[in-house]
C-alpha cells in the first residue's frame, strides 16, 4: 500500500500509456536527476585527508573475532563481549570527515563490526555458501512487499483495486493483467510497499506472474522454522535479540548517558576535541534562514550552508562543528540567539555516541538483508521484535513507536522499513503489530504533533492498518472486547470508522 501523498502524473483518465517505454523512461529520469544531484554535491566539497588507521583498527582480525563469539553460548555473556567490541572498535570505524560536508565514513566496518555477526549466526567462515544452503530452503513468495522509495513509479489499478492506496510496484505491473486495464500511474512519498499477492488489496488478478501461488507454498508457521537448523535458530534469536536491544536503546534516546557504561569509551566525558554539535531539522525554518544561521555560527560560504541545509532536510540532522566543548557550545549559542523566536534545535555529544547511533541505523540495513535471505529469519526476527523491555513492561516494538520524538527522519525511516518488511510480510504477524500499534496510537498521534515532520511519521504507518477488514475486525472483537471503555476514545473510533461503516459483513 502506499498513502495519498503521491504525484498523479496521468493527465486524462481514459488514457492508456505505453507501459514499457513510459515506466522506463519515468525511472531513467529519476535515476538521471538523481546522479545530477549527487555530482553537484560532490564539486562544492573539497578533497581533505583523513587521519590514518590506527594500529589496533588496521591489525584487527574480523574472523577471529567471529569465531571467538561461536563459543559465547550465553545470552549476557555475548551481549557483554560486543558491547566491549563495538565501545572499541565503533568510534574508530564510523568517523567524520574533515569536510563535515561528507558526514561520516567508514573505515574497515564491514570486516571489524558486521563480519563477526555473518561468521557467528551461520557458524562458518565460509559465510556464502551457508547463504546458499539457507536460500534452498525457501520457497517461491507468492506476496511482493517491495518498498517504495521517494520518487519511485507506483501504479493504481482502477478497475481492480479494493481502495485507491492498493498500489503494485513497476516489476509485479508488468508481468500482471492490471496493465491491460484502466490504471495511474503515481510517483511514490516513499515508505509505502508493493500489493501484489494480497487478497484484501484486489477484486482480481491478485498475483503477478512473478508471484503466482501453488500448492506447495502454504506452510504454517512452524514449517518455516522447523526447515532452519535448529542451532542457526538458537543463534539467529541470540543475535537478533542483541541487536535490536541495542538500536531501541540508541536511537530512543538524546541523553548520550543513558546509555549503557559498557559502550562508553574515555572520551565520553571529560575535556578533550572529540564534541560534536547537532543540528536538527525542522518543518519551520526555510533554507534561507538555515543558510543564513549557519553563515554566522561557523563562518561557511553559501554554498558550503546549502550542502549542510539539504543534509539537515535529507537526514533530519547533521553535524555543523566538531571540537572541544567550548568550542561546539560557542556554535550552539550563535544558532539559538539568531533564532531566538523559534529556536532551530541544536544539541551537542560526544562524536563517540554519534558514531554508536549511526552504526545502530547500519545494523538495521543489516538485518534487513538477512530476512531476505529467509522466511524463517524473518519469523525469528517478529518474534524477538515483541519481546518485552527488561525495563519496562513494553515490547521492544512498542518502545520503538513510543520514542518517535526523539528520532531524526533517517532513523524514523529505517525503523519504518523495518517493520514493513518483517510485521506486514507475514499476516499473522501483521495482526499482533495492528494490535501495538493501536495500544498505542494515542501517543504515536501526539508525539506526531508535537514534533511534526511532513514526510516520514509512524502515523504513515495507519493507512497499512486501518484500511484493511481482515485487521480491523481481529482488533474490534479482540483488544477491545477486553478493553472496551478504548473503543470510545475519539481517535480510536475515528480511525476504525472507516472500516465499520463501509464493510458490509461488519
């Protein structure tokens, strides 16, 4: 499904397109404007060398490190070992450049910190191959699921489709019979997925050619795991859980000592040159005032102010100076006075917590490739993502959609993904994320007010959810026959309502 926020680009409703040459030619001109913007970027920087590689990062073995963790058969025992590794080895692979403009780069990150994972949750070095033997035990995906990036082709089947956010991707429209109907085509916001292969999404036609069922693919749940190993499961659970426990409690955080001791390196407090100031987006200041900001607080050119601008939009925020604490205090107070009706947000940590939270938006690209190596990985993963916070009496999940205040948009995007591409590729699955996320819709909405941002919420995440029968149903007779007094709450009734008016067999 995608949501409303697309560009209609058909200009008559009767007409039909050549589906071929346009598709194409509407993602070469995407492709091609992309590349433009990406060369302009890379003449207004300057080409500064980075410090050497220390000793200890160049001389580190990834393998052995990798095969150290085979034999860590306890949970808190191996938590514990990569916390110890990443507080070492994570500030001295993710750095910034000395040209902020080019933000943060890797140094030997995939050999140091994302080998030992591969080598330890397949339990060999010879990693591709296991892949391989994993991938056998797979069968033909009769659903797509593909997520659509900004500016990407959708197309809308107007003869088929349940609801106009029934969208499939360019692949799964041409090789389904939707092409030979009356269709729009739309340019994606991004954040939405492909429906090829839901029942509840189309009158007809529901799978492409790519995704055509057979009656070997209906496999309950537990023959998707039980065709896993049982010791790959054991580790893909150790592993999965390790790692999300470390992305909720990063990136639902800005208090650098939140964190927990064991990733702290010596320079997390005390007086040295390794502070960095923050400077967050927002849906207020224009970029001419941002430029303008930023001109003052750190003596840039203009061009220079237009590159850390459209980093601050494209992430939701960037890093404007780097330094001793003085020194990123002097930045931070310019920007506050020169914005003193509406203050932009800047804040300042230390570059090592920073280099933590990047490498935790890392791991979720991560583990995203690994649920597409395997249906069964993916169910691990659901489950461990509703395992609850030793904390808190909340599910890791849940303390993800409760911490949306504190996310930049880039963080906010990969935690959206995350989900799509793990709770909404399984319907079962997809059901218990409806029932967290309507618990807690309440709040979701009021952090959505409180700090709005245009193009990337968890609120994105309701026309997944409340556009569908089959969840709204589970959800009236289920979580609310237990709490009915919820059901009253205006926003509750309102974002059902759709679903209880409009369906006849409610």
């Amino acid at each position: 499904m995608d949501d409303a926020d697309s560009i209609d680009l058909s200009d008559n409703d009767e007409f039909m397109l050549d589906v071929e040459i346009t598709a194409a030619n509407v993602q070469e001109a995407i492709n091609m404007a992309l590349a433009e913007d990406d060369n302009s970027n890379s003449n207004l920087t300057t080409n500064v060398d980075l410090p050497p590689l220390s000793d200890e990062l160049i001389n580190f073995d990834g393998n052995k490190f990798g095969e150290e963790l085979l034999h860590q058969t306890e949970y808190d025992s191996m938590e514990k070992v990569l916390y110890q590794h990443w507080r070492t080895f994570v500030p001295q692979c993710f750095i910034f450049h000395t040209n902020l403009i080019k933000g943060i780069v890797e140094q030997r990150a995939d050999e140091i910190l994302f080998r030992p994972f591969d080598i330890y949750l397949y339990g060999t070095l010879n990693t591709d191959d296991a892949i391989q033997v994993i991938r056998s035990y797979n069968k033909k995906s009769t659903v797509c699921g593909h997520l659509f990036k900004s500016e990407e082709p959708t197309y809308f089947c107007r003869d088929c489709c349940v609801d106009p956010t029934c969208v499939l991707c360019t692949d799964c429209f041409l090789q389904s019979e939707h092409r030979k109907h009356r269709y729009k085509m739309n340019v994606s916001a991004g954040g939405g997925y492909c429906d090829c292969g839901d029942s509840e999404a189309w009158k007809q036609h529901v799978h492409c050619n790519l995704h055509l069922p057979h009656d070997d693919n209906k496999d309950s749940a537990d023959d998707v795991l039980n065709r896993l190993p049982s010791d790959l499961r054991l580790r893909a659970k150790h592993l999965f859980t390790i790692l999300l426990r470390f992305i909720i409690k990063l990136l639902s955080t800005g208090n650098p000592q939140d964190v927990p001791n064991d990733l702290k390196n010596e320079y997390w407090d005390g007086d040295h040159k390794r502070y960095v100031t923050i400077l967050f987006n927002d849906e207020i200041h224009t970029y001419d005032q941002v430029i303008n900001v930023l001109s003052r607080a750190i003596q840039c050119s203009k061009p220079e102010g237009h590159e850390l601008a459209s980093l601050v939009d494209r992430e939701g925020r960037t890093a404007i100076r780097i330094g001793t604490m003085d020194q990123c205090r002097d930045v931070q107070q310019i920007i506050r006075i020169r914005t003193a009706d509406v203050p932009l947000k800047c804040e300042i940590y230390p570059s090592a917590f920073i280099s933590l939270q990047y490498f935790a938006q890392k791991i979720l690209s991560y583990l995203q490739t690994i649920m597409e190596i395997s249906d069964g990985f993916r169910r691990i993963f659901c489950e461990c993502e509703v395992q609850s916070d030793a904390q808190q009496d909340l599910t890791l999940t849940e303390k993800a959609l409760l911490s949306e205040k504190m996310l930049w948009k880039s963080a906010r995007a990969a935690l959206h993904q995350i989900f799509i591409n793990s709770f909404f590729m399984d319907s079962e699955w997809k059901k218990t994320f409806a029932i967290l996320y309507m618990k807690n819709y309440s709040t979701v909405w009021r952090n959505f007010v409180k700090d709005p941002d245009e193009y990337v919420s968890f609120t994105d995440l309701s026309v997944q959810i409340y556009t569908v029968p089959t969840l709204c149903y589970p959800m009236i007779t289920g979580y609310y026959r237990n709490d009915p007094s919820s059901l009253y709450r205006a926003d509750c009734f309102l974002s059902l309502s759709v679903q209880l008016f409009t369906t006849q067999s409610l």
